[in-house]
C-alpha cells in the first residue's frame, strides 16, 4: 500500500469544526477564496480553511509564501496580484497581513477578507 498524504493529526477535526464558521457566515457557493499562508503557519491550519471554505462550495486557491519581514509588509507582488482576483481573501498568515497596502487596495476593490 502506498503512503498517503492525509495528515495523521487529529486536530484537523477540531480546527475543520471551527474553519467552517467563517465561511458559512461570507461565503456563497462559487465564491474564488483565496487563502494566503506562509511557511511559518502550521499546515493544518492553512488545511482546514480551505476544507470548509470548499465544504461551503468554494473555489479554493491557496498561496504559500515565505514570510514577510515585519508584521503589515507587503507581500510579493504575485501574491497581491492574484488578491485582487479573488471573491474572498482569507489571511492566515503568521504575521499581520490585513493592513498591507496589497490588503487595502483589495478591500477597495469590494474583495472581501
């Protein structure tokens, strides 16, 4: 049998429980979410939004960057280019990342995060 790539972590159960919250609250079937992460941010999390955002009938994008220096840096500017593509941008970034420039213009733009 071949090793598969499900976490053994039972924690995804409780982190999935409270990551569907956000969605079933914003989000409507369709919506492109955006998650955006990085490397310092434990995987489960990352995982378990985007298990309820796709639960709540979302396209789900995830972007895993390295991450920024200071809390409100802006982040790559692919990453901020493909904010504003989006329907909803969810942060789960290890450092503040909702008063980036990047952010603001997004928001500006009617994206939700």
């Amino acid at each position: 049998m071949s090793q598969s790539s499900v976490s053994n972590d039972a924690r995804i159960i409780d982190l999935y429980k409270y990551c569907q919250t956000p969605w079933v609250l914003n989000a409507k079937p369709g919506d492109q979410i955006h998650i955006i992460t990085d490397t310092k941010q434990d995987p489960l999390v990352w995982q378990a939004l985007a298990a309820g955002a796709q639960a709540a009938g979302g396209i789900v994008t995830i972007t895993i960057m390295t991450p920024t220096e200071y809390h409100q840096a802006e982040p790559p500017a692919s990453v901020a280019a493909a904010m504003l593509k989006a329907d909803i941008n969810m942060y789960a970034t290890s450092g503040a990342f909702a008063h980036c420039h990047a952010a603001k213009k997004a928001k500006e733009a009617g994206i939700s995060y």
